[in-house]
C-alpha cells in the first residue's frame, strides 16, 4: 500500500510503500468468519419458516453457509456459494 506523508519541515509531501500487517490472531478470524456467515444465514431464514417450503437450491446454500468454516479459516480467503434465485 501506498502512505503519503506531509513534512512540516519541507513543506512536501512524500510518498512510500509501506505493508500492512494483520495483528488478528486466527481465533478472531474465525469469528469474523463466523459472524459474516451468521448474517447471511439470518438473510435467508424466512426461506424455512414453518408456513413455506423451501427449495433445494435454498436448502443447499444455507447448508454451504454453515459449513463454509470448514473450509476456510478467514474473511480474507472465504469464497461465498452463489446464492440462488428465490
């Protein structure tokens, strides 16, 4: 990533390259993980409720959904299922 800096001594600005780091230990991307896939689950409960049938497509996206962690341990790797067309 790119910082850009203003030298109060100089009066310019300097440009530089710096790496961002990331201090979150796996347990917090886990839950990070865990808290974006619960509200994507919360979205679709409607789909389940007692008074409708839900499709096979929609029962199969909600079960990707939970077992999304799984497979991935973060935000920053996570491939969402296509949600399908209600």
């Amino acid at each position: 990533m790119k910082e850009v800096i203003f030298d109060m001594q100089t009066g310019q600005t300097i440009e530089r390259d710096y790496e961002q780091v990331d201090y979150r230990t796996a347990e917090e991307k886990l839950a990070s993980l865990r808290v974006a896939r619960d509200l994507k689950l919360s979205a679709t409960d409607w789909w389940v409720m007692s008074d409708r049938t839900a499709t096979q497509a929609q029962l199969d996206y909600r079960q990707a959904l939970r077992d999304i962690t799984n497979t991935y341990t973060s935000l920053d790797d996570v491939v969402w299922p296509e949600e399908p067309n209600v």
